[in-house]
C-alpha cells in the first residue's frame, strides 16, 4: 500500500474553504482506495504555514499514477494552483498493510 500525503497552503485565508471543496473532489477519483481532505488544526508550535492536508491510501504505484492521470485530478490541478501557495507531496510505502 501507498500513502500519498499533500501539504498545501493557500495564498489568501479566504480561499482556504474553496480550495478545501475543490481538493474534495479528489474522493471521487476510483483509483484512491481512501482519500480525505482536512483542514490543519494548528497544534504544532514550531509550524503554522500548512493549511490544508490531501490523505490519500492506494494499492499501488499503478493506482497512484491511474489517480494522477485521472481528468478530475487535471481539472483540479488547474482550479487550485492559482489559489495555493507551498505544495509539499509526499509518498510512503506501507508494509503488510
């Protein structure tokens, strides 16, 4: 199993919530076994520039990539690059899982 775990700012708090619903969309993608999108609750002391957190769990690499060669994934791409600010992606392989 693969985690796919995305930070993201946003540039102005006011699109906090839009990009939140636009980032959403990504559940709907069927190569992601679970996906979920969250807001970051700021307690941690020594890190505050994360707003968002995209939570992805995949079978594979395959099914990562079919997410990230998927429309929805292009179209929201597209709608949240203008809005965000930092993008920080990581991917981490679960043994056993």
């Amino acid at each position: 199993m693969l985690r796919h775990i995305v930070f993201f700012s946003v540039k102005n708090p006011a699109d906090t919530e839009r990009v939140q619903e636009l980032l959403s969309q990504l559940a709907t993608i069927p190569a992601a076994q679970h996906l979920e999108v969250r807001r970051n609750i700021r307690r941690d002391q020594h890190s505050s520039e994360v707003d968002l957190v995209v939570y992805g769990e995949f079978e594979d690499e395959a099914a990562l990539q079919a997410y990230k060669a998927h429309p929805t994934y292009a179209e929201t791409t597209q709608l949240v690059r203008p809005l965000r600010d930092i993008r920080i992606a990581a991917d981490v392989s679960v043994e056993g899982s």
